[in-house]
C-alpha cells in the first residue's frame, strides 16, 4: 500500500426508492465511507476503494440482484473499476495489472 | 437438465466468458483482403497498436444485458414524462427563465449527442480490434437514445415557451451555438485515435461530469423532473462511457511508449477545447437556474479538481502524462468564468434564442457568498450599471459584432491568466491572412494546426461576408429561422407574460386577473404591451 492508496474514488447514485437497499448496502461494506446529499442524487466517497457487493445488496433488497443492475443505479464514479463480476464491484485507483 | 446424460450438464459462462466470447470469438482475420486494407484509418496518426486484444471492458458488457437495462432505463425515463405532461408539470417549474438553460441544452448538446452516434457508429466499424469495435458500438446506440430523450423530453416544453421550436436549424446558423458545434466538428475531423481522446477522454471522463451531475441536480431542484431523469438515464451511460474514455487512454499509452507524446498534445488540446466549451455550463449554473444548487466554482473544484486532477492524474502520470497545460490557467479563471461569460450573453441576448435579464438581488447574494474573491469587488458593480440603465427606460443591447477567437469562437471576453482586469488577445499570421485569439492555449491549438482551423466557419465574419440571410440584425435573426418571444429582455417576453396568466388561471381566484394585472405592473409590464 502506498500513499496514494487513500485517494478518493466514489460513486454519484440516484437517490430512489429503488436505490435504498443498494446504497445501505456500500454504506455496511466500507467503513470510512463519506455521504452527501445533492438534490436527487447521492455521493458515495471513500479513501482509495470502495466495493459493492451483490450478497449484501441481496440481503437488503429480499430479491436476487445482478451486479449489472448496478448500471441502472449509477450517475458517475471516481476511480478505476478494478474489479466487476458475478458477486462485486470495486472501484480503485493506481496503476492496474493486466492479463 | 440434458438430453444427453453422458455429457454433463453446461455450467452457464461467467461474465467474463461471455464478454469474451463475444468480443473475441466473432473476430477473424480477412484474408480476401490485407489488414489495412480492411482498416485504412488506423496508421495515419502514428499510434502504434501491437496487441488489440488487450483492449477490456471493465463493465463487460454483452448484448443481452445492455438491451435489457437500456429498455428498462427508457421505460422509467417515459413514464415519468407521460405523467408530467398530462399533470400540467410545465407549471410547477421554478420560474420560466429557468427554461433557458432548457433552449441552450436543445440548441447546444443535443445535436452533438448525435454526431456522436454517427462518429461511433462509424468507428464501430473501423477500429481494428472487436474490443473497441464493441464498446463503440455500444456507444453508438447509447448517442442515439440520448438524442432521442432529449427532444422527446424537451417537446413537451416547446408546446408552451419559445426559443425551442427550431433547434436544429439554430444549432448550424447562430453565432454562439457554434462554439459548441465547431469543438465537435474539430473532433469528427480528426483521425479515429483522437477523436476517442477527444470525446472519450476529454469531454467523456474529464468534463461530463461538469455538465450531467450538477445541472441535472439543478433541475431536480428547480421543479423540471423530465430534464433531472432524462439527464441521470443519460448519465448511467456516460459511466460507461467513462470507462470507455479512460480504457481508452491507458490502452494507447500501454501499446508503445512512442503513443506518449501523441497522446499528450491530445489531452493538452482537448481539455482546452473542452474547458472552453464547458464556459456555458459555468454560466447556466451560477446565473440561469432560478434556485441554484452548487456553483461552477464548487462543481469545478469537487469534478475536475479533486476527482480528475487528484485522483486520475497521478495515474496517469506512471506513463509520463502530465495534467493538461492549461489546467493551471482554468484554475484559476473559476472566480471570472460565469461572470464573464453571463454578461456578455446579457448584451447579446437580443440575437440569441435565449432571454436575460439582471440577476435579482437574492440571486446576487447567493453570487457574492459562492464568489466571495470575485463578486463584490468586480461584477456585483457591473451589475448595478446595468440595472440602472434598465430601469432608465436604456436596457443595455451591445450595438455591433464580437471579435471572435479563431479557435474555440467565443467573443474575445477572457481575461490574462492572473490579471482580472485586462483582456487577453493574442494573434497569429498565416498565409497572409491575420487570425485573433483568446487565450495562449487557444493560439497554440491553431499554430498546431493552422490548415485546419483557417477554415472554420466564423459566424461573426460570415454576417459580414453576407453569408447570413443579410445586412442587418433583423436579417440575421430571419435567417436563424427565430420567432418572436425567442430572444431579449426576460422580464415582460412572452413567456414571462404567459406564464403570470397560466398561474392566474392555476390559483382559480376571482381576483386571478386583477393579481395578474399587478404582478406584471410590479414588473414594469402593462398588460397592453404585454398582450402584444
């Protein structure tokens, strides 16, 4: 981990009756996470990464979810996303490996 | 369950497999034909690409799902504008003056999402790679809906208030809609490589944010929920597009250390020629939304200074990119930008499909305390002339023509980098022929390039040349195809009159008329005049 590893990346979601599970559910799974409130939108920021998780939005939301419904939700983001399969999301920055 | 039971059961593809799958496995190499051959535009601009496949999608998107979640996206962007149509929603706006933000947006961006669908469509053919071909494609279809949701969102506006009636039209004809229309045709002008910096990159990843997010959540405050849903459907995409945009930067700069340089003229042209353009949504923001929501300065620090320049650069900087030149100078210009660029539309509201007025005394307040290095000291009194001058019966019209800026072509209004008080211009000569501009950026993007940009269609030098319908003013304005009502003062517009009748009728009172009646005369309009 280096220093700029704490960088904020964030996610600007719809704030929707639809959204309620999925943000309750970044906010149990990142611990120093920032909110804020614009009108109809809300900012999700968090030092250097931030990750979603499809089990905890499901335990939330009482119905499966797919991570791409995730594109339904999302106004804009901050930060690399360097992960995005089945069962998460996680937003990063630094440089990326690839394959 | 199989029909087979000797061979097990297909275990259903990750969503890895699938992008891959569909990305890759319907690629083939030509063999009728030699690879530049089938993909002549992807030498000229000295990009070298060794290895397309390493091209990826982080959103790993496939069709199945993209139409899926797109058709769910227009579904709730249409109910929502069935609803406020037949509910008179048009009434419950903050104030008809913030529709001209609404008449900028139709004139200035819409028809730019759908140049974007023709380049994308275009290069979703000619890139070498299914990768990017894909995720052009995707793209492609994204432009077109979001053209689409536009005019449909805004068609219902335009059966009420003017200045929307003729977009198009307006969009290739009048003066300042070319500012936006010129940055976009010096993209699709480019070579493919450039034109994803420009789009996808600058405009995408740097500054997209800088228009959606805060303007969005200003409609969302000011009463007009079409433009908020239709902005934030259209922003899930730009997300993606995001993604797009900076794919698309890290894989040129990955492919061979010879990109570098190529690269970084790009981003040091095209955050300018963004930035530039982005000087209209400074405006909208600060002076055109009736109850405001965040400053240009604000969105500009948290969008672009924080995220962009905290955040994505030093990424960049691992290749040897640096921030963009010109950075420091927009920084800086944050104080000035809106101010400058409100007053000059102030002036010049009488040409353009757009009326104005001087900012209410609430609204400067609200200007001094976001502003408060710029405002007090150097627009509040510039502000106070002008109201002086209108209520003298002598609402101030700028009585000529702009000298333009050869390059981003805004009239010459920017100040030098640091001193607020002075205009800048520079000049440069080429073929004997003198070219003006408004800042060091802009002159050093047409030295670059001098060819392409003495060809640029000058709306202030084709009214001279007699390009433009004729002589006069009334001529110009016939010509951009405006009716009445379209353009000028605000305060006693037709739209303004309606508007204070259409509540009347609303508040259902007895008194309704007479209310009316009063509230135009507080306005300094009588009815007669008003009824014209």
């Amino acid at each position: 981990m280096t220093a700029t590893d704490t960088r904020p990346v964030s996610v600007d979601i719809q704030e929707t009756e639809d959204n309620r599970a999925l943000i309750e559910a970044i906010e149990a799974d990142n611990e120093e996470l920032t909110i804020n409130h614009i009108p109809g939108l809300v900012k999700l920021q968090a030092p250097g990464r931030l990750v979603i998780n499809r089990a905890s939005v499901e335990e939330r939301l009482g119905r499966t979810w797919e991570t791409h419904e995730f594109q339904m939700a999302i106004v804009t983001l901050a930060g690399n996303i360097s992960e995005w399969d089945e069962d998460r999301i996680v937003l990063s920055w630094g440089h990326l490996a690839r394959d | 369950m199989t029909t087979n039971p000797t061979k097990p059961a297909a275990k259903k593809l990750s969503m890895q497999q699938r992008y891959s799958a569909l990305t890759r496995d319907i690629d083939w190499t030509p063999s009728y034909v030699s690879e530049e051959e089938m993909y002549p535009h992807t030498s000229y601009e000295g990009i070298k690409i060794h290895d397309w496949s390493k091209w990826d999608d982080p959103f790993r998107l496939t069709v199945d799902a993209y139409y899926r979640y797109q058709a769910e996206k227009d579904k709730r962007l249409y109910a929502v504008l069935d609803g406020f149509a037949q509910g008179q929603g048009h009434l419950t706006l903050s104030d008809p003056a913030y529709l001209n933000a609404m008449k900028i947006f139709i004139g200035g961006v819409t028809p730019l999402e759908y140049q974007a669908n023709r380049h994308f469509a275009y290069l979703s053919r000619h890139f070498n790679g299914p990768g990017p071909r894909f995720a052009a494609l995707c793209q492609s279809v994204d432009e077109i809906r979001h053209a689409q949701t536009e005019i449909h969102t805004l068609s219902n506006y335009n059966k009420y208030y003017s200045g929307m009636h003729n977009f198009a039209k307006m969009h290739d004809r009048v003066w300042y809609l070319s500012v936006p229309k010129s940055y976009f045709d010096d993209a699709l002008s480019a070579g493919p490589f450039e034109f994803l910096i420009a789009i996808g990159f600058s405009f995408e990843y740097l500054l997209t944010n800088l228009l959606f997010v805060p303007f969005m959540s200003g409609a969302s405050f000011n009463g007009d929920l079409p433009t908020m849903t239709f902005g934030f459907s259209a922003q899930s995409d730009e997300s993606r597009h995001m993604t797009l945009g900076l794919e698309a930067i890290k894989f040129l700069l990955e492919q061979d250390e010879a990109n570098v340089p190529i690269v970084q003229e790009w981003v040091d042209k095209w955050f300018w020629r963004g930035y530039r353009v982005t000087a209209i949504i400074a405006m909208m923001l600060d002076y055109m939304l009736p109850r405001p929501v965040m400053s240009w300065k604000e969105s500009f620090e948290l969008y672009f200074e924080q995220q962009m320049l905290g955040g994505l650069f030093p990424d960049l900087a691992y290749y040897g990119i640096r921030p963009p030149a010109g950075v420091e100078q927009a920084i800086w210009e944050k104080d000035h930008l809106s101010h400058l660029v409100y007053n000059t539309f102030y002036q010049f509201s009488h040409a353009a499909n757009i009326t104005t007025s001087v900012p209410t005394q609430d609204h400067q307040q609200w200007l001094a305390a976001a502003y408060p290095d710029s405002f007090d000291a150097v627009y509040r009194p510039k502000w106070d002339k002008l109201e002086k001058m209108d209520a003298a019966g002598n609402r101030f019209f700028y009585p000529g023509l702009p000298q333009l800026c050869q390059v981003c072509q805004i009239p010459m209004v920017f100040p030098e980098h640091g001193q607020g008080d002075k205009i800048c211009e520079r000049h440069s000569d080429f073929n004997g022929e003198h070219f003006n501009f408004c800042s060091d950026h802009c002159k050093w993007i047409f030295d670059r390039e001098p060819e392409k940009y003495v060809q640029a269609w000058m709306p202030v030098h084709q009214i001279y040349q007699g390009a433009c319908g004729g002589p006069t003013i009334p001529d110009v304005l016939a010509w951009y195809g405006y009716a009445e009502g379209d353009s000028g003062e605000m305060v006693g517009n037709v739209d303004h009159v309606n508007w204070k009748k259409w509540h009347a009728q609303v508040d259902d009172s007895l008194a309704g008329r007479e209310q009316m009646e009063a509230s135009l005369a507080a306005d300094g309009v009588g009815v007669k005049e008003a009824a014209k």
